[in-house]
C-alpha cells in the first residue's frame, strides 16, 4: 500500500478517538471528583489505555450500573452508609458493583460469593461464618463489614485507595511485585498495557470500578432507584431455630422478598448452633416485627462435661459439633477459637451434655 494512503488511514482511525478524549472531561466533569476519592491522579482522564477502554466498554458498563441498580436498590442507601460510617468512600460501591453486580448470593467460577465476592479462606480470616446451613457471605451487613476491614488493611499497607481496590482483585503479593518492577505505583504506569505489569483483569478491574462510578455519579442514567423503590432496611435480631418464611406471613411479606434480603439462611431456616443470629428487613417492618416476634432470649443450657477429639483429615467445627451433638460456638469458646480453622492431628475440647458423656462411657 502507498505510504500516502496508509498515513491517510491511520489519520482517520485516530481522528475519532481524539475527538472522544477530548470530550471527555465534558462528558464526565463529576470524574476530577471520582479520581479523588480513589486518590488517582485528575491527569488519568487523558491516558490513553483509559480513553481506549472507555470508548469501548462504555455501553456494557451502563447495561451493568442499570443492572445494578435495578437489583440492588434496596441495599444501596445502606451499602453506602456502612461504607462512609468506617470513614471509607461511598463509591466503593461500585467495587461491589463490578465484583457481583449488586446480588448478595452470586457465586462466581472461583467458587467467591456474595456483594464482596469472598473466597472461604478469606471470608473465615474476616470471621465470616461459611457452612452448609449459613453463609454470611451472603449477608449484605457482615459482608460489607469485612470488606470495609479488608479494604482498610490494604490501604493501610499501600497507601492509596485505588492500590487498595487493586489488590482486591490480585492480591497483595502480587501488587507488590508489580509495584517492584515497575520502579512506581502510578495507576497509568502500573495499568499500562504494553508493558503489562499487572494481570489483565486487574488492569481491566480497576478501570471499571472509575468508568461505573464516573456513570453513577453523573447520575447519567436516569434509574427510578433514587425515588420509587428506594427502601430503607434495618437489623434485627432473631433465635436460632426460626422459620423465614413463617416470620415473613407473620410480617405479612411475600417469603421471597424477606428471603432475597437474607440469602445467607440457604434453606430458609436459621440455623441452631447460635441462640442470636442477625435478620435484614425492611424499615417499614420494624415496628410489627416487634410487636409480633418474640425473641427466644433463655441462655443455653451450659454443657457440663468435655471430651477430646483429635481432629482427622476432613474435619470440620460443623461435622464435629454434629457428631457430638455439641454447637460450634460451644466448641470455639471452649478451645479459645477465633475462626472455624482446625490443625490436623490437634486435640479439641468437646462440650458436651451428659447423656452424651454417659452414651460414651458406656461405649468404651
């Protein structure tokens, strides 16, 4: 091809995205406020991977705030408020956003679940309880409050709020290496995809947290959540043992709706092993739960005799409270645990009643 006519072409293709970057800023003014709360630099609006990565993913990342917000509108309002509360910003929401999508009980193909997409390992460091019967991964309140603690911890460690959103995504290990080689911690430096210092997913990651917030916070689509469905929820505290979809007729709610608040009961029925769990409901529920609920408060019967177990391959608090008929909590306050992680070959203190003692004694 004639050098005339391939400099020609190049002009044409260039000329457009030029013209993008250029009405960007006015297309977007609310980002000079958006890069700040994620302490990146107002300069990024004019990197070119950026601009590139807005011209393209611009309309998927709206289908994805409409989605969104569609389905997490009730538990935005209070998302935000636990976020601004521990004295982070409220546009970590849109982490949120880009790892689940705003569903509480989404599992992703790395077997991550819930609003903050913990793994097991890590969900059980935040002392988020994860079994069969329960998975507060699925709770929008202790999840958030375990991803506020995560995020805090990281941006202790890095020192900048998008290096903690980052290393959210590939971990702190692997930011660190990308930090050493790239002799920086700029965002532009650290995301550039020639020299690819960070995971393309990472690089990917971070650029749609800032796109989605630059959407959401110029309030670009005009979404209902800000006025008709917008709802107030509140916590409160239900017994062990209580049926979800009973409570919700006595609430007179639809089991569906007072089950999709609370996707971390999987089977509809809170488990027994605690006395106290913690309910999401909406606000305007609050005064005929309390009127009608009654909280089953008697303590526990403490049980008198303890018995060993040296923990087996396969192991857990869950199979091991079972075999015993003992409780986890009962066996993490006998053995001072503080998360459900268990040593091979360890002894195990076992509360347990005394007709069990006795059914064993008898056995030996």
């Amino acid at each position: 091809m004639h050098k005339g006519i391939k400099t020609f072409l190049l002009c044409w293709i260039m000329i457009p995205t030029a013209i993008f970057a250029a009405s960007l800023p006015e297309k977007y003014p609310v980002y000079s406020y958006v890069f700040s709360e994620f302490d990146v630099d107002e300069a990024y609006i004019d990197n070119d991977d950026f601009i590139r990565f807005v011209q393209q993913n611009e309309k998927s990342i709206k289908r994805l705030y409409a989605r969104s917000m569609k389905r997490g509108a009730v538990l935005s309002p209070m998302v935000k408020g636990y976020l601004m509360d521990k004295g982070l910003s409220d546009l970590f929401i849109y982490l949120s956003m880009v790892e689940s999508g705003l569903s509480t009980d989404i599992v992703s193909s790395k077997k991550a679940v819930g609003l903050w997409q913990f793994m097991p390992a890590t969900a059980q460091h935040y002392k988020l309880d994860v079994c069969n019967s329960f998975d507060e991964r699925c709770d929008p309140v202790s999840a958030t409050n375990a991803a506020i603690t995560y995020l805090n911890k990281l941006h202790r460690q890095f020192g900048k709020w998008y290096l903690a959103a980052i290393a959210y995504n590939c971990g702190e290990g692997r930011l660190e290496k990308a930090i050493k080689k790239a002799g920086s911690d700029e965002l532009g430096i650290l995301t550039d995809e020639r020299d690819k210092y960070l995971p393309k997913e990472t690089r990917t990651y971070i650029r749609k947290i800032l796109l989605a917030a630059m959407i959401g916070e110029s309030k670009y689509l005009d979404f209902p959540a800000d006025t008709d469905v917008k709802k107030e929820m509140v916590q409160v505290e239900i017994s062990g043992g209580c049926d979800l979809k009973k409570l919700a007729h006595t609430l007179e709610m639809k089991p569906g709706e007072l089950l999709g608040m609370n996707r971390q009961f999987k089977q509809g029925v809170v488990p027994k092993e605690k006395a106290i769990y913690t309910l999401t409901i909406p606000e305007e529920k609050m005064i005929p739960f309390y009127l009608k609920y009654e909280l089953k408060t008697e303590e526990k019967q403490v049980k008198p005799h303890l018995i060993s177990h040296v923990v087996k391959m396969g192991d857990t608090l869950e199979s091991i409270a079972k075999q015993y008929h003992s409780s986890i909590d009962e066996i993490k306050t006998a053995n001072k645990l503080e998360n459900g992680f268990l040593t091979l070959d360890s002894l195990l203190l076992v509360p347990v009643s005394r007709k069990t003692f006795e059914a064993m004694l008898r056995a030996l």
